[in-house]
C-alpha cells in the first residue's frame, strides 16, 4: 500500500505532500484537497494513512485540463496488461460487476444484467464470446482486488471507493458507474478521463424502503420535510420526468444525515439499459463493431 502511495507522490512533480502519518494535519492556510482524493484512494492506500498534497500555489482549480490529476495519475499502471482483439478469431469481452456484501449500494440483480448483455450481443450478426462475473471487493486484500481486475475490458461499479481499483484497468477498458437516485456527485469520471478509460453512469431507481427507513431513524429535525421532498421527486421521476432528481450530494442543499442516507440506497437500473451501455461503450470498441444498428 505505502509502494502504492510512493508511485503516486513521485509523479506530483511541482508539490510537496506532509509526511505519511497517522495523525498529521496539513497546514490550513497551504492545504489544497483534492476532490475525493482520501475516498479515491483509500481502498488502495492503507487506511490507517491519510496523504495531503500541498499545493505551493494559492489555489487549484479541478478539472480534466488540469495538470494536478494527469501528474498523479499519468496512465493505468496496467495499460501494458492490454489485450488487443484480433480480427481473424471471435471477439472475447470479459464483463465485470462490482457490487457490495456490506449493507447499502449493493449492485441488484447482476445475473439479470447478465443476461440481458448477452441477449444484446446476440442480436449481432457475428456476436462476441461476453463472459461475466460478479465481484466484491468487501475484505479484499490490496494485492486481490487488483487480480480479481485482471484482464476485465468492461467494469460496472456501484459508486463508490471501490473505483480507485479502475487504476489497475488497461487503457482500452471501459468503466460505468452506477449512482444512487438523487446522489451523484461527480469525482471518478474525472480519474477514469485522465486514465484513459472509457466511461458512462447510470442512475439508479429510487430505493424508497432504505432511503426513509434510514430518514426515520436518524430523527433529525427537518427529516420530515425531507421525506415530503423526496417523495415529490420520486412521483415526479416515476410519472416520466427524468430531470426530477433530487440533489442529495450538494452539501448547499442537504445535510451529512441526509446525504448519508441517499448514498446508502440499493442500486436497481433497467437490465436493457444498461446492456446497451455495456454493449455501445464497452463491446463495440474492443471488438471493432462499426454499426450501432447490429451490424458487424
């Protein structure tokens, strides 16, 4: 894990971090965070560490231009592990499904999106070999959740820390995040553009039971107005209007409770959407499929 970590600082050219220690704090006034770095990386850096980039400017500014990320993270550390598709044998696609043995963000129902995905590639007139499994990361050791993402070419994550593990993917792979309903908060499509992976989201169904089992049991003063929110907002998306989400990872507009609640959800999406996803950014590209209609 410190190796890990080590690989990561000697690329921060221009910077300077604090010591790896268990209870270092960074200066405030020179502390530059960067978005979700502690989350992005702690299932590969060892938790009991915390690193703090500090920044000689006054401030940074986030975003794909940027060059803070692309010196951290110059490209997958398995780009060399790529496995390019040859034309004269059948296309090979390796599918993976991250889900969660933990309460909350479990992936539902990975074998029906299974077989939706290979309902799709039949559709082709030459279909690929698409072989899935599902993974959980859940008391994986370091060195095993980088194996068990050996060789994948499509991953579908459940939001969360367990996408630093897109590192480990090879450049022509692709990531697609699913985010629970009304908490979508925009970090690891940054790190999956400056790895060179492709990447897509989907949002979730509302999972009504969690969310306000969990509201109910935080009694904090002003759940009930939440729930009245949240309820109008899921009658709304249920009616038809996609854009009615509510946007429970602004800290502008909900609470630590609340914002704890909605990314505890169970994540449900359409089976067919999600093949089609999986099939347009993921199968096509790797296997050289020209026609989105089904045509090889």
């Amino acid at each position: 894990s410190q190796s890990f970590a080590a690989m990561i600082m000697q690329h921060w050219g221009g910077y300077s971090t604090l010591p790896m220690t268990r209870h270092t704090q960074p200066n405030a006034r020179d502390r530059a965070r960067v978005i979700s770095l502690k989350s992005t990386f702690r299932s590969l850096v060892h938790t009991r560490y915390t690193v703090y980039p500090i920044l000689a400017r006054d401030s940074v500014q986030l975003s794909p231009q940027n060059p803070f990320l692309k010196l951290a993270l110059p490209q997958s550390p398995c780009a060399a592990n790529a496995h390019p598709h040859h034309p004269t044998q059948q296309c090979q696609v390796r599918v993976a499904f991250v889900s969660r043995k933990t309460k909350g963000r479990q992936l539902l129902d990975t074998d029906q999106l299974a077989q939706a995905l290979q309902a799709r590639v039949q559709l082709l007139a030459s279909a690929p070999s698409i072989s899935t499994t599902t993974l959980f990361f859940d008391n994986a050791s370091f060195e095993e959740q980088r194996e068990m993402l050996r060789g994948v070419d499509v991953v579908v994550f459940s939001h969360g820390a367990a996408m630093a593990n897109m590192v480990w993917l090879a450049q022509n792979s692709s990531v697609i995040e699913v985010y629970p309903y009304g908490y979508s908060p925009r970090m690891y499509d940054m790190v999956a553009f400056i790895l060179g992976l492709r990447y897509g989201s989907l949002l979730a169904q509302p999972d009504d039971a969690t969310f306000r089992t969990c509201m109910q049991d935080k009694h904090r003063p002003g759940s009930q107005r939440v729930l009245d929110d949240w309820d109008h907002f899921c009658a709304e998306y249920a009616a038809g209007n996609s854009s009615a989400v509510p946007q429970f990872h602004d800290m502008t507009v909900a609470d630590i409770h609340t914002r704890t609640c909605a990314r505890a959800q169970n994540l449900k999406v359409s089976p067919t959407q999600l093949a089609e996803m999986v099939y347009q950014i993921g199968v096509r590209p790797v296997c050289g499929l020209e026609s989105p209609g089904g045509q090889v």
